[in-house]
C-alpha cells in the first residue's frame, strides 16, 4: 500500500453508493455524486457552502446544509474541497452566514 501523496491510484476520494434509495440527496451535483462525505465534516465549521440556520426542539442551533453539493461535486472535487477547508477549521459560531460565496453554476 502507497501513502495517499505517492500514489497515482484515487480511488480513496469517493464513491457512489447506487443502492443509496436517498441518491440523489441534493440537486445540482456537478461530476459523479460523491457520496465519501454524506455526513459533511464541516457540520460544525464555517464553510462556503450555502446554510440555513434553525433552532431544534431542544433549543439548540443547527446548520441545515440541504442546499449545499460542494462535498458531493465529483470525486476529486469534493476530496480536494473538503481537505481544503479541514486545513485551518473555524468553528462555526451559531451564526448565519454573514458572507454569500459565490457557487458556480451548474452546466447542463
């Protein structure tokens, strides 16, 4: 086995689950659905994907990611987006996004 910086083989980036009766949870994905980050490591970190904030039964403030593809868009794409952001985690505050980023659109 090769550490992951020395191999060619990027078969530990992804993956599409077929059987999933969830796929396709999101709308919009560009490339092959990656389903690796169907829990989004960034749940509890700031992050560019769109959010909506809400409050649960017992008091507490949640992100709701429904809108978000950035961690399903490809193979590559979604690994290379979530090591990207995993690089220096910020806490997410509890806060709505205060900053809109900016998505690229998806091509038919």
């Amino acid at each position: 086995m090769q550490p992951k910086d020395s191999t060619n083989n990027e078969g530990f980036k992804g993956f599409t689950n077929h059987d999933c009766p969830f796929l396709p949870c999101h709308e919009g994905v560009r490339g092959d659905f990656n389903c690796l980050f169907c829990y989004c490591p960034l749940i509890a970190y700031e992050c560019p994907g769109p959010y909506d904030v809400f409050t649960d039964k017992n008091g507490i403030t949640r992100k709701d990611c429904s809108d978000c593809t950035l961690p399903h868009n490809g193979y590559r794409g979604a690994w290379n987006f979530i090591q990207k952001w995993l690089l220096k985690p910020v806490v997410w505050n509890g806060q709505p996004q205060t900053r809109k980023y900016r998505i690229k659109p998806v091509k038919d």
